[in-house]
C-alpha cells in the first residue's frame, strides 16, 4: 500500500517557511497546500466578502472585492480586530486544506501554514518543521515586502513566539544564513521523508 507522509511547515512572520517549503515541492513532493493562498481565495467569495464586510464595514471593499492591504492595516494593528478576523476565516481555511491533503493519495504532501500549531493543523502532520529565523532578521525581511514595525508586532502578538514553535518541531531548518545553508536543511529533511516513505 502506497503511503503518504504529510509535513507542516511553519516559522514565524517572514521567517522563510513559504521558500522552505516551495524548497520541498522541489525535492519531490506530490502537493504543497498553501494557507494563505486558500484564504486569499476565500476572500474573493461572495459569502466570506459578505461575512467580512458585516464585521469591517464596506471601508474594506475596492469596488465589490475585499482589498487586502486595506483590511490587513486594520487588523496587523489591532489583536482583537485580527481575532475577529480570525474567528471568520479560519475554520474556513482548516476545512479547505484538509480536503486538499485528502486529495492526495500517496507520497508527501507539505502544508505551508504561518498558524500550524496555534490552529491545531500540527496534529494532521507526520512531520512538523519549524524554520527558524531569529526575529530580528525576520522583521528586517518583512520590511523589505513592505510591512511597518506595527503591523509585523501586530501579526507576532497573534502568534506563538520562536521558541513556542521551536517545543513542537520534529525537525528545525536553519534560515538564518544564505541559501545554501537553508538548502542543507531541507536535503536533510528531504532524506528523512523518503525514508519513511519507504518504510
């Protein structure tokens, strides 16, 4: 019988963990389930725009679509507002990565979550990797996309901290350093998942 492994991939903001796992698909993964493009597309749906809208106002709205950027100054800089929005759009996310990993019959699938362990989606991996990139290098990297020190706070007071997610690693990738350093980690990895693939 075929079988398949599932990784959960997760860091911190701006730590990397989205290459980290891109990284991964490369090696040979059969599927890589990314959380925040299912909750991009969540956010085009009429019924989620809907949802979201009765909660922020229309102030989120360019035309009839939710504009990203606008909602998220809103919520990156308020807790509460960012868990209302939470409240919304997680159980909608959870339900959509589990159908897609379940639509994968064999082989290993990588499951790209900045909340992998504060939504619970860590007891669905066989493997869950942390990526770790100290805060101080990860907030320099958000700034260069274009985020303000209040909004990356804003996510962080959201999250588990660096060494929270670190207690729940099966296996930590180092993306500290250059690439080549990070590649090491996920051939390691990599090595790992084929064993058990094989098993």
């Amino acid at each position: 019988m075929a079988k398949k492994i599932i990784i959960g991939v997760t860091g911190t903001f701006s730590s990397g963990k989205t290459s980290v796992a891109e990284m991964i698909l490369a090696m040979g993964a059969s599927r890589k389930v990314d959380a925040d493009k299912i909750g991009h597309k969540l956010l085009a749906e009429r019924s989620v725009i809907r949802r979201v809208t009765d909660v922020f106002g229309n102030g989120v709205l360019s035309g009839e679509r939710i504009d990203r950027k606008k909602l998220g100054k809103i919520v990156f800089s308020d807790k509460k507002k960012l868990g209302f929005l939470n409240d919304i759009m997680h159980p909608l996310i959870l339900g959509r990565i589990k159908e897609e990993v379940d639509s994968v019959p064999r082989g290993a699938v990588v499951i790209d979550a900045p909340l992998l362990i504060e939504t619970k989606l860590d007891k669905l991996a066989d493997i869950v990797v942390v990526v770790l990139t100290d805060d101080d290098i990860a907030a320099k990297r958000a700034i260069l996309k274009g985020f303000t020190k209040k909004e990356i706070d804003g996510v962080r007071s959201h999250q588990l901290t660096l060494p929270e997610k670190l207690k729940a690693a099966d296996f930590i990738i180092d993306n500290n350093g250059g690439i080549d350093k990070t590649k090491e980690g996920v051939n390691e990895l990599w090595k790992k998942v084929q064993k058990s693939l094989k098993a």
